[in-house]
C-alpha cells in the first residue's frame, strides 16, 4: 500500500467542483402537457425511446459541457447579463415534430419552433460571441431550436436500414401545430446532474431581457 501523502490530499479537497452546465428558455406549462400527450401516443404506437420528463423538458440554448469550472460560473452569468440587456422580450410557438439528423438515421425526437426561431438564432450567436472568449465553442452543426422529447435507445448503425415511412408516420400521427406559445422575457442557466438515475435541475443564474 502506497504512503499518505498530505500534500495530494490537500490539493483534492481544493479542487473546484466541476458541473455540466446549459443556457436554456424554460416552455410553457401547455407545451408540457403537448409533449406528454405526444409521448404516451408515440409509446402505445410502439415507438421505442428514451422519453424526456415532460416536466424537465427546455429549450436549450447554449450546451457549455459536462465538465465545467465552477470557477468559470461568473464570467457566464456576465455574458448572459450583457446579451440579455440587449434583446427585448419576444414570442415563441411550439410546433410540429421530426427527428435529427433525418429519418433514417434516428437519434433524437424533437418537438419544433413555428414562430420565433429566427429572434432565438440572434440570442443563440450573441451569447456564442460572448462564450467563445471564455472556452466555449458554438454548436459546430449549427444551431436549430427545438424541445428533446426523446433518444432512440439504440442508435442506428451505417449499414442499417431504418423504415422511414413508418417513423414518419407515427411522427404525423402525433404532430400538433399549436404546442403553447410564450413570451421569453428570461433565460437561464442550469446545471443539471443524476441522482439516483434520476436527472435534477438546479437553475443557477436567471438573465432578464431588456423591457420594452
């Protein structure tokens, strides 16, 4: 057995905690019990996924990492506060359904945007220019606003063929044109973790937009 060291020790417990943090718009309660209908339909239709918490569910904006500094956590809430003074408060409607990256190749089920996208793309690179000074790279696919609502559990591999029509299908059978709208007046910053193979929310820091 190796010897204690004291000096090892004392550096461990000096250790910053690390965080997985996200930037997000939370959706209205309405918009909740859409994706909850959306769910219960898609699983008795058969469709297997990881489900969302419809309860948990938000409209991430910026995804900062797994492994963040908390002693990164001032110069983000500074770049929210600065971005959020000016952008005044906006409308955003929930719709429609689809899949990323397509059809055949599953991975995630999304819940759309039919009004606002292009006002929450200005947030999303206002804060990116801010972020990237501090170590955090803007979304490398490019940003498309949308509500998670499920994982495929079982990612598709290459070679696999997927029935689209049959996905497409379900996805159409349970589409809703009006999911809840709402005017985003904060944004937030969370940090979320398991607990007991359950995932919490912890909201860290709330950036209010410039009023009317």
């Amino acid at each position: 057995m190796s010897a204690f060291d004291p000096r090892v020790f004392h550096l461990a417990i000096r250790m910053p905690p690390r965080l997985r943090l996200f930037i997000a718009i939370d959706p209205p309660r309405e918009t909740a019990t859409v994706a909850a209908r959306m769910i219960e339909r898609l699983r008795r239709a058969g469709v297997e996924a990881a489900w969302v918490d419809p309860g948990h569910m938000h409209l991430t904006l910026h995804f900062l990492g797994n492994d963040v500094d908390e002693a990164d956590l001032h110069g983000i809430c500074v770049a929210m506060d600065v971005v959020c003074k000016e952008i005044s408060p906006f409308d955003v409607a929930f719709g429609g359904v689809g899949c990323f990256p397509d059809l055949k190749k599953p991975r995630v089920v999304w819940l759309g945007i039919q009004e606002g996208a292009e006002t929450l793309g200005r947030l999303y690179d206002a804060l990116a220019a801010r972020l990237e000074p501090l170590g955090f790279s803007p979304e490398a696919r490019g940003y498309r606003p949308h509500l998670t609502i499920g994982r495929f559990k079982h990612p598709r591999h290459d070679g696999e063929r997927v029935d689209a029509g049959s996905i497409a299908a379900h996805l159409d059978g349970v589409a809703v044109e009006n999911a809840g709208r709402l005017t985003v007046s904060k944004v937030f910053l969370y940090d979320s973790r398991l607990e007991k193979h359950v995932a919490e929310y912890d909201r860290l820091h709330t950036a209010t937009l410039r009023p009317r």
